[in-house]
C-alpha cells in the first residue's frame, strides 16, 4: 500500500489548510495592539523630549531630529548588545520594532552574530541581511520622489 | 533473508537488533524540563567555552557518542558504522563529529526524523548481516539552528503563538545484535509528505500528516492495532501539530488520544514559554534516548512506537514560493523480556 497522504485521509490540501486554521491558537490581539501601542508612544514621547531639549539648546526642529535618532540608535544597539532587546520585545512587539529602535537592533544583531565568521566575511557583509532590504528600498522611493518633486 | 519486508514501508527486524547503550546529553533549558532526570549530562550554557554554538553542538555530539560509547565498554573500533545527521547545513556538526570515529561514516538526512531514519537504516544493516553494531547520533541546537533558519539569535522579531523552539541537545546510541533487551522489531520508513503548508514558523502543521501518515503504513502493514503499544511518541510536531495529527487519525479510524504523546510537548513545562513545544532533533533524541530507553529497559513500558517527524524546510526554497513537504520514520521498541 503506497498511497499520498491525499489519499490516506482523504483529505485535500484546501481542506487541510482550513483544519491547519482552526487549530491554530488565536494571537491575544488586544493585550498586542495595546502593548505595542503603549510601547511605541512611550519611544516617541522620549523622541520628542530629546528634540525639546536639543531645541533648547539652540538647534531647530528639524536640526534635533538628527540627535534624536542617533540616540535612539545607541539605545537599540545598546540594548541588543546586553541581550535585553529581544526579552522586552517579546511583549512590545511592533512598539519597539517599528520605530528605528528596530532598525538598529536588526543591523546589531546580524553584525553580533555572524562575528564568528571574521570582520570582513562576517560583520562586513552580514550586518545589513535584515534591514538591507529597508535601506534599498527607502534610497530608490526617495530617489524616484525627489525626481517627481523637482519635476512637478 | 533476515527483515522481511511487510508492504511498501514496512520491515520486520527478524534477526535482533538491540538498542543497547544511549548517551542524552541536553541544554540548560531542556535541564529545567520535566525529563532532567533522564538526562545522562545538563549543560549549563550554550557555548560550553567553544567560540561559537556550532563548534559548541559537536561537543555535545561527541560527548554522547562517548558516552554511549563508555557505557558499553566499546571502543570505536568495535562498531561496524557511525551514522549521524543533524540540522545544519552540510550536516557539518555530524560530519566533524565523525572525525572523532575512525570507522565509516554515513551522513544522513531527515531533518529533526534523524533519530529514527538512524535507527532505521543501522537495523537494516545489522539485521541483514552486514555488521554487529552501529553508533548513532543526532544533535539539535536552538542557537547554531536559529541563526541558520531565521534570524539572528538577538533578532527582537515577536514570536507567533503556534512557533516552536528548537530544543539544544545531543543523543546518540550504540545498536548491537547481543546486547538486550530493548530490540528493534519493526521500521517503517515513510515518504515525503506535502498538503501545501508554507509557514516556516508553524512546522508542526506541516509534518503532522506526514506522521499520521507513517502511523497508518506502520498499523495496516504490521496489522498491529495503536492498542498494541504502551506509548506512541511523535517528534516534534508540537501541540497544534499534535492535534491535528490525532484528527488526522481519527479519519481514517484510529483512536490513538489516550497513548500517544509529542516529544515536543514533553521536552519543557508550559512556564517555559515555548509557545507550541519543542522542535529540532533532540526533542526526539533526548526524550526517546533518555526517558524512554529507561522505561523499556527497566519494563516500566514494554512496547514503544516512536514516530520522529522531519520538515524538508529549505529557506531557499520557501523564499522561491515552495511549500514545505515533510517526512516521518517509525520504529518500534520492544523489550524482550516481557514476550
């Protein structure tokens, strides 16, 4: 008896997937969305105190920016590099990974890991796996924007 | 001729072949589970002084083998094969273990069905003649695995609630024709399995058919009843692979709830935070190597079925739109004693 698992249960792929959904455990969406909601405004309000303060000291708005986000990438990698990011965004989730917290923390954790392979082989070309597809993609839609803009 | 072929998976071990001496050598976590006992040797972190979590999984590797090894009074020289396989690429920490033997060496690959597809092929040989013992081995490390399958172990992705997690540890066994009485009856090998899953992060779907399905070759071909056996373990499907698996069954007139069990959902306590269970060649090798090995040796149990499951996840292929198929081998265990 040499018979497809199709044919075994009687079961066709459509089908199974559909079993595969039910019995899939349902993500806690709420206790999520208000994790990484609390999260990700508690990053920005710290942003916009850095920007307070830099403004304060003489810079403008748009020049502050620039620390701001320097900072925040220390903290990420920072963070990343104790161990501690992956542990607080097991619960933040989206709240820590989509401000450039995550950003940061994609491109320290590459470069940490694939250390054992050298500098040049492993941190060099490893570090951007994650975000080299952000940094792309970002460069070539401000490219073709900023093309647009100066068109019109 | 001495295994006699039963169906197309099914073969009798007629000449005995014995699972004889095991080594479980596992990771801190799997240390805090409920088989720790079980373990030969907990290891308290997971680089063990190496420089990185592959050079640190083939010591684990060998530590098995030596101690499988020692326990049986055997040098390496005594054994006929070392037949090995493991998770990662080139199935490199299985093939530098092998240096460490100088007897000929098969590398084989069933993904985390390693355990199983070991036994399987070393009690053909053995029982077909061709050799009086054979040293087996496969390990699992949920960083070295990690790190070659997703993301970088610091990576701060949030997990899904069906994930698994790849258990760290190292089993291996020595299998002789004279040293009971735990035998090898029965080996079922299975075939590739594929009911379209393409979700890396959710294997347990994709090899519970593939499980189900070898259950059902190794039931009509052996015309044994699940009722027969004491325990039936799967790999590593996990708690929603399991389930499916048991509705899987239940289609086709099996009832196997009460019997049978996951290794991956045996390998840690819910407070882990696990997600699904276990996954990765050691669930099966640490739990079947260790826990099981000691009840059927002790008669604690007398007849086992273990079902290690395998995905054949390629990331290349995943990302090329591929489905994920998936394969699982049975081998039954049965101590003599008790006939």
């Amino acid at each position: 008896m040499s018979k497809k698992v199709e044919d075994i249960f009687e079961i066709s792929s459509d089908e199974y997937q559909q079993m595969v959904e039910q019995k899939k455990p349902r993500p806690p969406l709420g206790k999520n969305l208000l994790l990484a909601f609390l999260s990700g405004g508690f990053l920005a309000l710290v942003g916009q105190l850095i920007i307070n303060f830099f403004t304060g000291l003489g810079f403008t708005p748009s020049e502050a920016a620039d620390p701001m986000v320097a900072i925040f990438i220390f903290l990420g990698a920072l963070a990343t590099g104790l161990g501690v990011f992956d542990k607080i965004s097991h619960y933040t989730g989206a709240g820590t990974a989509i401000p450039v917290t995550g950003f940061a923390n994609s491109i320290t954790s590459a470069a940490l890991e694939f250390k054992k392979e050298g500098l040049v082989t492993g941190v060099g070309s490893k570090m951007f796996v994650l975000a080299g597809s952000v940094i792309v993609f970002g460069v070539v839609t401000a490219l073709i924007i900023g093309v647009i803009s100066a068109i019109i | 001729m001495s295994a006699a072929k039963n169906g197309a998976h099914t073969f009798s071990i007629e000449k005995p072949v014995y699972l004889s001496f095991t080594g479980a050598i596992a990771g801190p976590k799997e240390g805090k589970g409920p088989l720790a006992p079980d373990y030969d040797v907990v290891k308290q972190d997971l680089k063990l002084g190496q420089k990185s979590f592959e050079k640190a999984e083939r010591m684990m590797m060998k530590e098995a083998c030596d101690l499988a090894l020692s326990k049986g009074n055997y040098r390496p020289e005594d054994l006929d094969y070392f037949i090995a396989g493991d998770l990662l690429n080139q199935i490199t920490v299985s093939g530098y273990s092998a240096l460490n033997y100088p007897i000929p060496f098969l590398g084989i690959y069933g993904a985390c069905a390693n355990l199983t597809q070991s036994m399987g092929l070393g009690a053909l040989l053995i029982s077909g003649g061709y050799g009086e013992r054979a040293l087996l081995a496969t390990s699992s490390h949920n960083c070295s695995a990690e790190r070659q399958y997703r993301y970088p172990t610091e990576y701060g992705f949030q997990k899904p609630c069906h994930a698994q997690w790849t258990v760290t540890g190292a089993g291996a066994a020595v299998i002789t024709a004279d040293v009971p009485p735990v035998r090898i009856t029965t080996v079922t090998l299975g075939e590739l399995a594929d009911l379209g899953m393409r979700d890396p992060a959710c294997l347990g779907t994709a090899m519970a058919p593939a499980a189900a399905a070898a259950m059902v070759y190794h039931f009509e071909e052996t015309g044994r009843d699940p009722s027969f056996y004491d325990a039936i373990v799967s790999g590593d499907l996990g708690q929603v692979g399991k389930e499916l698996a048991i509705d899987l069954l239940f289609r086709r007139g099996y009832n196997v709830g009460d019997i049978y069990n996951d290794c991956g959902t045996m390998i840690y306590y819910p407070h882990q935070q696990v997600n699904s269970g276990g996954s990765g060649c050691a669930a099966s090798a640490l739990v079947v190597l260790g826990n099981l090995f000691r009840r059927l040796s002790q008669g604690e149990i007398n007849r086992a079925l273990v079902v290690a499951t395998g995905a054949m996840h390629s990331p290349t292929a995943c990302l090329q739109g591929d489905s994920i198929p998936a394969l699982a081998y049975a081998v039954s265990l049965e101590n003599e004693t008790s006939q």
